[in-house]
C-alpha cells in the first residue's frame, strides 16, 4: 500500500497487521515480543525483496530436465541499528540466510541531540550490495538518517530501510533528506510525543525486546 510519502511503502497484509496488534499489546510477554518480532520481520523481508531480480537455470527434477528461476546473484547486506535493530534481525537472516550483516551503533548526543556513530562494521563489498537497514521504530527519523548517510558515505548505492512503526515526523525528516532510499513499514502511527515516543506506537522498542526498563 502506497502513503502519503511517496518513497514510503505501508505493508497492510493481515499477518502482518495482526502480528503487529500482538507487539503494540503492553500484555505480550518479553519472549512473545521477541518471537513476533522476528516473525513479522520474515514477512517484511518478503515484501522489501519483492523486486529482486530473477534468472534462469536449468536444472533436473527427479522426473525430467526444467527451466527453474534463480535470484540473479543479486548481493545482500542486512544493517541492524543497535540495539534495538538486532529483534528484527533474525527474521530478516531467516528469509535470506546467505545475507550479510553490518552494524551500526549511534546514540544521541544528550546536548545537541544528534546521532553520534560509536560503533561501525560493513562488509568490504558494501558498494555492491542491496542494504537493507533495519531499526524498529522510525521516531523523530535522526538515527536512521545518520545511519543512512554513513553508509552512503561507506559506498552504499542502493538502501532501504524496514521499520516496524514510523511517527510521521520522522517520515517527514527522513524523507526530505535521503528522498531516493525507499521505505517498508507496517504503520504510520498518529504522531511523536514530547518524549520522542511514537503514539500509539508500543514503547521502547529495545526494553520491550530484552526485558529492560
Ligand atoms: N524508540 C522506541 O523504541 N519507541 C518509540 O516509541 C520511539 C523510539
């Protein structure tokens, strides 16, 4: 389903919806949390790499010789935001095991509220690569702009990003600065409240997934 953002993509199949419900419910548990998350990312992971291109192959069945499509050879890599990326990483490594991953690690400058990088791991062949970032809550939309703009900075050419939530504002800064990286998400929700919390949203994404307050 397409949104207001013209860059944004809002996947509104049922499973993904209803696994969503689950997470955003304050009465999941810590291990429901961490289960439905990789769940669903499994389902986000389909729809983010709808596009991927196909080849054919010969091959042989046990009955006769076929034509069987093939992904083209075309190279992955898998970019968690630490921490909270992590929960939605598994599932992304369960629909494409052969993936690589980076990590990124920002966190936010208690002054000037900007991202400050701490931590950053790509593989050498960054450029080649489909990045897929992944951050489950696109809030005020600096983390992922700054993680975005780093790996342009490393060679990515072509990113995307996997969100579970997204507040419109961060959709809003995001957007207006990286217009050309599409982005997968389950919902824009109502908005960002004075604490940088996503309304409804779920809360903290990363306490909700490893038990932290
Ligand atoms: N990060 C979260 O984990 N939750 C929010 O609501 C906003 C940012």
């Amino acid at each position: 389903m397409t949104s207001a953002f013209p860059s944004v993509t809002v996947l509104d199949h049922p499973l993904v919806q209803h696994k969503l419900s689950l997470l955003r419910d304050r009465e999941t548990s810590t291990n429901g949390f961490r289960r439905i998350a990789r769940e669903m990312s499994l389902l986000m992971c389909y729809e983010v790499t709808r596009d991927l291109p196909l080849t054919m192959v010969e091959i042989e069945t046990p009955l006769e010789r076929m034509q069987a499509p093939q992904l083209l050879g075309k190279k992955l890599c898998f970019v968690p935001i630490l921490r909270a990326g992590n929960g939605i990483l598994d599932g992304m490594l369960d629909a494409v095991p052969v993936a690589r991953v980076g990590h990124i690690g920002l966190y936010r400058d208690p002054q000037t509220l900007e991202p400050v990088e701490y931590y950053l791991k790509l593989p050498d062949d960054i450029q080649e690569r489909l990045v897929i970032v992944v951050d489950p809550m696109l809030a005020t939309g600096h983390s992922v702009a700054a993680a975005v703009a780093r790996l342009k900075e490393a060679g990515a050419a072509q990113i995307r990003v996997v969100c579970l939530i997204c507040a419109p504002e961060g959709l809003t800064t995001f957007t207006t600065e990286h217009p050309d990286v599409p982005v997968f998400t389950a919902s824009i929700d109502r908005c960002l409240d004075d604490h940088g919390y996503i309304r409804p949203g779920l809360g903290d994404a990363g306490d909700r997934l490893y038990g932290t307050k």
